[in-house]
C-alpha cells in the first residue's frame, strides 16, 4: 500500500516499515545513511535508488516530524 508518494508498506516486507517503492531499501535507512554522511549520489549508488527515490524518504519524514507532537514533562 503507497502511504505517501513514492513510499510504501507491505507487512511481507522489511516487517512492514516504510521502503522505496518497488525496493526492500527503508526510508530510516536512507536517512541514516545520509545523516552519517554519505552523500545522495553514494546512496544512489549503494542501494540502486534515484535522486527522486531519496527525495521521497526525505518529503515522508519531513511530513512525518511536521505532524509530531512533542509534549514537555517535568
């Protein structure tokens, strides 16, 4: 099931997290591997992904925070 342009779920793959449509690769690996310091194209070319393919991890996470609600306890 496509929950956000480009980004999918499927309860048979990688335990349901989100992945690059038609991959196995997840959207928190992306982000980690870009966060880590690997630059777009290395992550293009280590998991056979587009620019467009990050792009989406990026616009699913971004929209994802966007909605978070962050509570202050104490």
């Amino acid at each position: 099931m496509e929950i956000a342009p480009g980004i999918v779920i499927d309860e048979k793959v990688r335990f349901g997290k989100p992945v690059i449509k038609g991959t196995r690769v997840p959207v928190d690996l992306i982000l980690g591997k870009l966060a880590g310091g690997m630059t777009y194209e290395e992550v293009m070319v280590e998991y056979d992904l587009t620019k467009d393919d990050i792009l989406a991890a990026l616009r699913y996470a971004s929209k994802h925070l966007a909605d978070e609600e962050v509570r202050a306890v104490g």
